[in-house]
C-alpha cells in the first residue's frame, strides 16, 4: 500500500513538471506536451473573439465552458473588438485566465491579441498619426518610443502580443492600405519596422508585447490595387525588396510572429506556401516564433482560393504549409482539423510541432508564472508623456510640398482668416482605418445581427465619442490667433458626394478673409462610406468627391489659398500642386493631429518630414517608385507620355522648410575596397536661412555595372538632424560592402567587384553631392555576414 502510495505520487509530481521552473522551457514543454489530449492540442491551435466569451460587458463562464472546455490559443482583441474600459479590460482579462487555469485539465494560460498598428487599438489609448506619417518622421527614435508606449499600455490591460508592425512594401497608390505601411522603399521600411518591434517586444520577453510581422509576403502590389488581389514578383525582387523587411525583423529583431497575407503568389496563397512559411522563413531564416492566420483566412483557402474542397482540406494544406494557430476564431483548426487526423490524412506529429512552439511562448511571455494582472492597480492612458509623444510624432510627420512665396507661416495677428473644407473641424476623419473608432464602425458593420456593443457606435460624421481627447484643425487654429483675428468657418462640402450645396458659403466667407485654409483628404476606415484604409481601394486618385472643385472656386475668390491634406495615400493633386501657393501634408495625424497642424500653419514648428512614397501626377503612371530598373521611369525613346511626364509629382524623400540647407565637402575614404571592408561617406550640411529647421540627409548609391540590373538608385541611409541659422554640422555614413549585394543569375547572394556611385541629397530627386568608390577583387558569395543597416555619425 505505501509502495502504491509512493508511486502515485511520484507520477503526480511528473505530471506537473511542467509547472517547475527550476527545469528549462524545453523541458516544460515536452512534459505538458506528453500530458496533452489530441483534443487539448487542438485547442491550442485555435482562438475566440472576446465577444465569444463575454455577454453584457462581462465574462460570460457559460459561454467560456462552451468554447474553451479543452482550453484556448488565443483570445482576439479583448479591448479592440469591445467597449471595455481599460479597467474593465483588465478584469475581463484575469477572468479569462482564472477560468482557464482554475477549470480546464492542464490549466493552460491564454495569449490575448490586439491590434496596435499605430496605437494600442482600445478605448483611451493613445492614437498616434497613421504609420504612412510616421515614416514621414525618418526619425527610428520615435517609432521605438512609440513602440515602447504600445508596449506598457498592451501590458497594464493583460495583452501579449500586437498584430504588427505592417512590413509591406508600398507601390500602389490605389490600395486602400497604403496608409498602414512605411512606404515604398525596403531599406526605409525595413529600419523603421525593426524599430517599431525593438520598441514593442523589449529586450525580455516577460515584459515584452509579441510583434507581428504582416503581411508576408509581397501584399502591397496587388493587381490593381486592389485588396487580396494577387501581386505579380518576380523571385529575385521578391528577395531583395519585398521579402527584405521581413527577414530583417527575424533575423535581427527576433519577432516573436509572421502572419501570412491573404493574397497568392504565383498561384500558391500564402497560407498554403510551404515554400514561404517553412523553407524561406524556418529554415533558412532560422525563424523561432509562430505563424499566425490572418483573420479568417484558412478558410479562404477553400472560400476564395478554392484549392481546398471543405475547411478540413483547408486545414489540413495551411497546417502542413506552416500556420501555426487560427485567428480570430476557431473554425477550420477546430472540429475540421480533428476529422482530419481520426481519418488518418495528416499527422499528429504536425499537431504537435505548432503547439510546441505555441507553449514555448506561453513559458517564455511567463503566463504560467504571473498570468494575472493586479486589479488594485489603477490604469491611467493617455498620460501626458504618452500625448506629448503623439504631438511630437505628428509634428515631425507633416510634409511641406509647396510654399511659394513664403506664404507659410501664417501671421498670428492676421485680421481674417476662413477655414473650409470636410476636414477642418473633424476629429475623427485625423484616424487612420487601424485607429478604435473605425474598428467599432467595421464591427458594428460585420455583426449587424449581433449584439456586440453595449453602447452605439462613435459618431460617424465629425466627433469621436468614448476615445481620446481631440480638437479639430478649426479648433487649434482658434487656440494660435489672436484676439482682434476673425475666423470664419463652412464646411463647404463632404469627403464624399456631389453635393455643392456648401459651396457658396464657403465662397462668401473666402472673399471676406485675408487667407483661405482649406482643409481636404480622406476618411480612413472599413466602412462604405471610406476613402482609405482596408477593403477601401481606389481607381480615382485625385480628392474624392467635389473637394477639388471646391479648392478651385475658392482659388478664383483671389484670396491667397493653403491647402492642407488630411490623407492616407498619395493623392494625384497635380492642379493645386500648379495652382496654390502653400500645400501641407499632415496624413492621418491621430489625436494631436489639429494642434500639430497649426503649430506648422502658424510657424512654432518648422516642418521637417519627407515622403516616404511618391506622389503620381496622374493614376495612369501606378505603379510608381524611385527604386526603379535603368530601364524603367520612362517611356523610351522619347521619355515621357503622350499626355505628360513620366516623373511624379512629388519624389520619394520630398519635403520642403522654412529654412534652406547647404550642401558641401563630400569625403569618401577610401576610394577602393573589398568586400569585407567599410567605407566612409563624409559631407556637411549647413543651415542657410533665418530659422531653425531640420533636414533628413540622404545617401543613395547607384551599382553603375552589374551581371543584374540594378536599381538607378536605392537609399543606403539616412539622418534627420537640427540645424540653429548658419550651424553646420557633419554627417558620417559607414556603409559595409556587404551591405551592396544582390542575387545573381544562380540566385546567390553576392557582391561583386564594380563603381559604386554615391548621391547624398535632399531627396531621390534633388541630390547635392555625387562621388564614387570602387569596390575590388573576386566575386563573393554572402551566407552569414550579411549586414542590413547603415551607421550614422554626426559631429
């Protein structure tokens, strides 16, 4: 009977060594790992809306007891796809895990995802500009500072990983998700990717949020534009443009996620390429993480793709391909996958592989450990460091495009000024479509037999209720002027609609005024009534709307005009671009956005930000990029098109200040090189106006002769830096030669002996400085020194 006694307790002890944190993650993992049902593994695989557990804006047990019985991977958005409090978060969110630890076998901890594009994504967060304008900052400080914030705000409400940051490569103006990306190029998207997931994951994983790279891979030059379509890459650009972010934030950012895109590749949707999400990513990255669904987008193998028959095909290709769970909910991972294995198609083994590495997470995020949050603890947004951050983003981001004549800034003491325009008093039309407000219109939009929400949805024409504090472009301009400056207002027409019922007050109060500030764009969102944003594609790139015959009458009143834009793409604005004395682009400027812009408007911040993305003149020229072949750019012989230019309106790297910077003393040390070494770009740059101002420095480089094309330019680096009237000051780039390869014919990996041009400039148009150095010796071949980034001094 002892023997017997002992022996059960023996086994007892086994079984929880899972529990022991004296044995390594490894070793915790294979125990609870043997101790699973296929029934339990299973449930790892798979996720819940937060709604799918909740009822009246409480934990539901008795709809958890349906759906997390064997236990859950994840829980999908418990603060975005509610109206939950932060504190109300925080509860729901011990609840869950109680439930989980207290009520199912093994007592498996949950992973709760958000979306946290530019902003944890939950009521009173704070909303950042959208990320198109905070790649208009080319500033990496302050993608990781923003990141640093998502971070402590994801981890105070109990949240664990961020569906971001997006790493897609941006060429076509059309698509509706422009906005979400940090634009065209890969060295820029790849540099402020990494920082925004160092900021977001931190150097532990216990106080660190999971990042999510998405959309891998190529999701961003769809036919099109079109959302879902598939993209036409050829493999060479898809490794050395469009793959590059990614394996930049694996490789050197250790991202804890990948989530495939919805789209196909070469007729292989990428949540059924193997070739994607195990050859490239695991094994020749070295990749660690998980990869996790898109939402719903299993099934679209079978809905969409149609290469699978029914959801246990479906689950059985991506599986095999590499997906490890299913979000948002457990669909085609549930009852499906499990007829799957009974029938024998696929291996347990497979099972077993993906909720491996999902265990390996839990242990490593430390849920088993500390899965709750203390409830005593109270939760503070929105903070004024946190606020202050997003003003200072939003400053940096805006681009000047025009201002001729100095019309800007605008005189605080001006006796009139009028304000039009469908977004000069909106604060909700300043959020890009990844921001709360939208993502509670998409939800209400999805669910409309559903009762989701307990209170309705945030105004859906001016204001933003139960979000963030907010002021419009119409009230910040009313904070700067002063007392004796009349300000008039018309709205003057919507977004969108052909209505111009509105012009003639607009006209009115145009003529009466000593400057007109029009403001126009977009409205960001995943709603019909959307002009940018998810599922919101355009063929027309030019204002929606009437806003541009708006802007013209005004323009024929004679009153000097300003036109800002309040956009999430790169609109076709060739007439205003002609026609207007002042242009600013302020994006999606988030909650700061109305103050930031009449901090630009009335000359207390001096704008600094450059395009991240190329501005078409007309949507006939898309796609459109700097980083083109020497073949591509223009229509040869003769150059141009029948109607116009081939250039764009306004080149990647653009932007204009109320100051002027000089160029000089380029140094290039040495002029000849291998492969091996590194060679100093040296140049100085000197503030030559009145004010103090910021410029963004710009190398390029140009491979002159090559076995493959090459692009006629690629960024190489870049510094943003402040200069007070007359200062100079140097800028240092250290560029590795291994830093200059491509793939060859073979599709090695190489860099080859050649002269590599250099440009420094004010952007891939205006270059002020050119030199060259010589790269020499053998051909090599680059496996495990490759380098990515470019050092940057400045003296």
């Amino acid at each position: 009977m002892v023997e017997k006694f002992k022996k059960r307790k023996k086994d007892s002890q086994q079984e929880k060594a899972y529990l022991d944190t004296k044995l390594s993650i490894k070793e915790r993992v294979k125990n609870l790992l043997s101790l699973m049902t296929l029934e339990e593994k299973i449930a790892q695989l798979g996720s819940a809306w937060i709604y799918e557990i909740t009822e009246e804006k409480k934990f539901s047990r008795k709809k958890a007891e349906k759906v997390m019985k064997n236990g859950i991977g994840q829980i999908s958005r418990l603060g975005g796809a509610s109206n939950f409090t932060p504190q109300e978060s925080l509860k729901v969110a011990n609840q869950i895990q109680r439930f989980l630890l207290e009520n199912t076998r093994l007592g498996i901890p949950a992973i709760i995802h958000e979306e946290s594009c530019c902003g944890y994504m939950a009521q009173g967060a704070t909303c950042f500009p959208q990320i198109i304008g905070i790649a208009s900052t080319w500033e990496p400080e302050l993608v990781k500072a923003m990141g640093e914030i998502i971070r402590t705000q994801m981890k105070a409400v109990g949240a664990h990983q961020a569906l971001a940051p997006v790493l897609d490569i941006a060429r076509d103006a059309r698509w509706g998700r422009v906005e979400e990306t940090f634009g065209e190029d890969p060295y820029l998207v790849s540099f402020l990717g990494l920082s925004y997931l160092q900021g977001i994951q931190g150097n532990n994983p216990r106080e660190g949020i999971m990042a999510t790279a998405k959309h891998f891979a190529g999701y961003g030059v769809s036919e099109g534009g079109m959302n879902w379509a598939p993209p036409h890459i050829p493999s060479r650009e898809m490794r050395e443009v469009f793959l590059l972010p990614f394996e930049v934030a694996v490789k050197e950012g250790k991202i804890s996620a990948i989530m495939p895109g919805y789209h196909e590749l070469d007729g292989v949707p990428c949540h059924n390429s193997s070739e994607l999400l195990t050859n490239i990513l695991r094994r020749e990255w070295g990749f660690k993480g998980l990869v996790v669904s898109d939402y719903f987008a299993i099934d679209m193998l079978r809905r969409i793709h149609r290469i699978a028959r029914d959801k246990e095909e479906a689950a059985g290709k991506a599986l095999e391909a590499g997906v490890d769970m299913e979000l948002p909910s457990t669909d085609c991972y549930g009852n499906p996958l499990m007829k799957l294995l009974q029938k024998g198609f696929i291996k347990e083994l497979l099972v077993d592989a993906s909720v491996t590495r999902i265990l390996e997470k839990k242990f490593l995020l430390g849920l088993f450990e500390n899965p709750y949050i203390d409830e005593n603890k109270s939760i503070f947004f929105d903070m004024p460091e946190e606020r202050n951050l997003a003003h200072k983003i939003a400053q940096k981001s805006i681009v000047l495009l025009k201002n001729e004549n100095n019309t800007l800034p605008i005189r605080k003491d001006i006796l009139s000024i009028a304000v039009i325009g469908p977004n000069a008093h909106s604060t909700r039309n300043m959020i890009g479509d990844y921001a709360y407000p939208c993502h509670l219109e998409s939800l209400m939009d999805m669910n409309k037999d559903v009762q989701v929400f307990d209170t309705p949805t945030p105004d859906k024409v001016e204001r933003v209720d139960n979000f963030v504090p907010m002021i419009t472009v119409l009230e910040g301009i009313k904070e700067k002027i002063s007392k004796k400056t009349a300000i008039f207002y018309a709205k003057g027409c919507e977004v969108r609609g052909d209505s111009r019922e509105g012009f003639s007050e607009a006209i009115d109060i145009a003529k009466k005024s000593e400057i007109a500030i029009v403001v126009v764009g977009d409205k960001a969102g995943l709603v019909e009534d959307c002009t940018s944003g998810e599922t919101r594609d355009r063929a027309d790139l030019r204002l929606p709307g009437v806003q541009e015959e708006l802007v013209k009458e005004i323009y024929k009143t004679g009153t000097p005009v300003i036109v800002v834009l309040i956009n999430g793409r790169p609109l076709s604005i060739d007439w205003i671009a002609e026609n207007i004395p002042a242009i600013i682009e302020a994006w999606l400027p988030g909650e700061e956005g109305g103050r930031a812009i009449t901090d630009v408007l009335f000359g207390d911040v001096n704008p600094g930000g450059k395009l991240p993305i190329s501005f078409p003149r007309f949507v006939g020229q898309l796609p459109l990029y700097y980083h083109h072949k020497p073949s591509g750019g223009r229509s040869h012989w003769r150059g141009n098109y029948v109607e116009m230019s081939t250039k764009p309106l306004f080149p990647f790297g653009y932007g204009l200040s109320y100051t002027s910077f000089e160029y000089s003393n380029l140094i290039i040390t040495p002029k000849t090189l291998s492969w091996e070494d590194q060679v100093e770009i040296s140049l100085e740059v000197k503030n030559t106006g009145k004010i103090t101002g910021e410029e963004v420095v710009q190398l390029y480089i140009n491979d002159e002769l090559a076995e493959i094309t090459r692009p006629v330019k690629e960024l190489k680096g870049f510094q943003r830096i402040i200069l007070k009237p007359n200062e100079k000051k140097k800028v240092k780039f250290f560029l590795s030669m291994a830093q200059l390869g491509f793939y060859n014919k073979e599709m090695k990996y190489i860099v080859e002996p050649g002269i590599i041009v250099v440009m420094v400039g004010s952007s891939s148009e205006d270059i002020r400085l050119r030199g060259k150095f010589e790269i020499i010796g053998e051909v090599q071949e680059i496996k495990k020194v490759r380098k990515y980034f470019t050092i940057v001094r400045i003296e």
